[in-house]
C-alpha cells in the first residue's frame, strides 16, 4: 500500500509541470486525476470480492503488477490520453490489490483492528508523502519520466516479494457464494457509514486535483506544491496508529463523523484564501485533526460486516470512495475553471455536510454512542 501511494503522489505533484510543458489544462488534469477513481472502482466492486474466495495472494501480485505497467506508461506518456491509459491502468491495479491487503490486515488480529488499520494507512500515507520527495528530487535533475521509472521498479520489486509470501486464505467452507458485495449495502450500518465515508473522498478528490494548480496560480514557490503534499502526510504517519486506537475506543463512526464534518469547514474556509503559507498552516492542521479521526470509516465498515466478508466490504467502500473521489476531481477542475476557487470549495464543504449528516442519520444512535467497556 505505501509503494502503491507513493506512485499517486508522484503523479498528484506533476500536474502543474503537465501544464506548462504539454499544454494539458485543468479540465484534461483532473480526468487524469479521476480516470484512476473509476477504474479502482470497478476493479474493487468486481474483482476485490475474490480476495474472500481464496485469490487473496494472487490479487495483490496482480495488482502490483499492473500498477508497475501503468506506471511505465505514465513515464513515457506526453498527452492526455497516454496519461488516461496510464492512470486506467494504475487504478485497476490499485483496486484488485488494496482489498486484498486489507482483508489480511483484518481478519489476522480482529481484536486490534483499529490499531492495524491505523498504521496501515500510516504506512500508506508515508508512501504518498514520498511520492512529491522522488518527484522533487527527480524531475528537475533528470526529466518528467524519472520519477514514474523509479515507481516502477519499486512497485514490481514489492509486487514480487508479495508473490512469494505463504498467506492464510479464506477456508473452503467459510468463503461466500456472493459475487459481488452490492448486497451489504442493505445493511443499514455499512450504508451509512459508506455514506460518512465518501464525504472524505469528496474532500481528496477536490483537494488532489486543485492543490497544485491553484499554488500555482497563487504564484507560490514551487516547492510549497510539493512540499504541502509531504506536510500534509506527516500528521497520518505519526498518529494513525493513534487515531485508529482512539476511534475502535471511542466509536469509530461517531469519531469520524465528527472529524469529516470539521473537514467540511475546512474546505469552506480555502475558498476564500490567496495567501499559499497561510493555506499550507491550516491545511496542516487539518491533516492532523484527519489522522485522528478518519480511519475510523474502515473500522465501522468491518465491525459492521461478517469476516468472511472482508474484501468484499473493503472493495465496496473503496469502491464506493474511488467512484466519488472521480467525480468529484473531475468536477472539481470544471468548477474552478469556469466559476473559480471559492464556488469550487465551498460545494465541495457542502456535499461532505450533507453525505454525513445522511450517513449519521441511516446508521442511528446505537452506532454513534461509545462503545461499552467489556469488563471480564
């Protein structure tokens, strides 16, 4: 997970550099940005679920693979739909393999879930904050493939330590007869906290697409693009441990909940800024308010559903976010193009209010009270 990331932060940093030097604008960024989403979406919602019927170890050899592929497509791409393909293709690898590596995490030690989780996306946020540190290092001395090359050989020689690695699969009699995980959703726990869920991935696709473009624009030093992706993953590398303790102690939907409706704020508020430092201050305070409070959405999601069912619920909420997260990069470029900053964050505070204000609604107070203390 964290090499894969850290190919997404590569990529999510040169998109001012595809800007001045390939003449792509905004609207073409940001289909790059969401074509990825769409992809891991179907591949999560499909494929993800065979990782419950044994497949575990081959879908996360196969999807490292295939991310390498895309990754060499990107090194080498110089229009927009070479850039597409590429991404198409990193996306799928990213949603056959993140499931799988979820479901691992999971089912090996329920009883420190939140724990697990939290480091987890730890070590995935660590990965993105590299991303922005190869491409600095890489781009200017080098060229624009550099970084997407050196992603390359990291994510194959990972791919291939996995695909050697002895994994407990999903016993015969315990897998599912379901093909795809659809079906949870009638459940009114894992709907809505899916729903509190996507109002995170409404925030990352608004904020991947923009981030660069709009420093940029703000005529900041071009080491405060690169440089606010890496601060903005400090916090998730020091606290995630953290924050998944504190929410599997405190309600993990409740926490979260509370986080993402503050993230709402947040993204209000950056409608209305023009100075980049002070953007990058509050944008750091709010990575470390996310570290604590957002991984309690996969927590809540698993508690929520059976363990033989882990992939498939893992692959339905990632799903369900990467399909958000699409449309909302792709919309996101359109509506600062046409309309402008503050129009484009201030929608994007508004629909995170209303998806989790919906989700805490469907879920009901019993998922939103401290869990009681089990006492021997």
């Amino acid at each position: 997970m964290g090499v894969l990331a850290a190919g997404y932060g590569v990529m999510f940093t040169m998109l001012d550099d595809w800007r001045s030097e390939y003449g792509i604008q905004e609207a073409g960024l940001s289909m790059i940005i969401a074509v990825g989403f769409f992809t891991s979406f179907l591949a999560q919602l499909t494929i993800a679920p065979y990782a419950d019927k044994g497949h575990a170890r081959k879908l996360m050899a196969f999807g490292m693979a295939s991310n390498a592929v895309g990754a060499l497509i990107m090194a080498f791409g110089s229009t927009l739909p070479a850039f597409i393909l590429g991404r198409f293709i990193m996306g799928i690898g990213a949603g056959i393999a993140i499931p799988a590596i979820k479901r691992i995490v999971i089912v090996s030690d329920p009883e420190n879930v939140g724990a697990n989780l939290g480091r987890g996306v730890s070590i995935e946020v660590g990965g993105f904050a590299i991303g922005p540190v190869i491409a600095a290092l890489t781009v200017d001395s080098i060229n624009l493939a550099a970084p997407f090359l050196l992603i390359a050989v990291f994510i194959a020689a990972t791919g291939a330590i996995i695909s050697r690695l002895k994994i407990t699969e999903t016993a015969v009699e315990d897998r599912t007869d379901e093909r795809f995980a659809i079906d949870l959703l009638k459940n009114r726990a894992v709907l809505g906290s899916v729903l509190v869920g996507l109002a995170l991935y409404v925030m990352i696709g608004v904020y991947d697409s923009l981030w660069v473009i709009i420093m940029d624009d703000l005529r900041a030093p071009h080491w405060v693009g690169n440089a606010g992706v890496a601060l903005f993953g400090l916090p998730w590398i020091f606290f995630g441990t953290v924050g998944g303790k504190f929410a599997q102690k405190y309600g993990p939907l409740r926490v979260s909940a509370f986080g993402l409706a503050m993230g709402s704020l947040y993204m209000t508020s950056y409608g209305f800024m023009t100075m980049p430092y002070l953007m990058l201050g509050i944008g750091l305070t709010q990575s470390i308010l996310d570290s604590l409070t957002v991984t309690g959405i996969g927590i809540a999601v698993a508690q929520a559903t059976p363990p033989e069912r882990q992939a498939g619920a893992s692959g339905l909420l990632g799903g369900m976010q990467t399909l958000t997260g699409g449309l909302a990069a792709m919309s996101a470029g359109t509506m600062y193009e046409h309309f402008g900053q503050a129009f484009a964050f201030t929608s994007t505070g508004v629909a995170m209010a209303i998806l989790v204000g919906l989700g805490c609604v469907l879920v009901g107070k019993k998922w939103l009270q401290k869990p009681q203390a089990v006492t021997a």
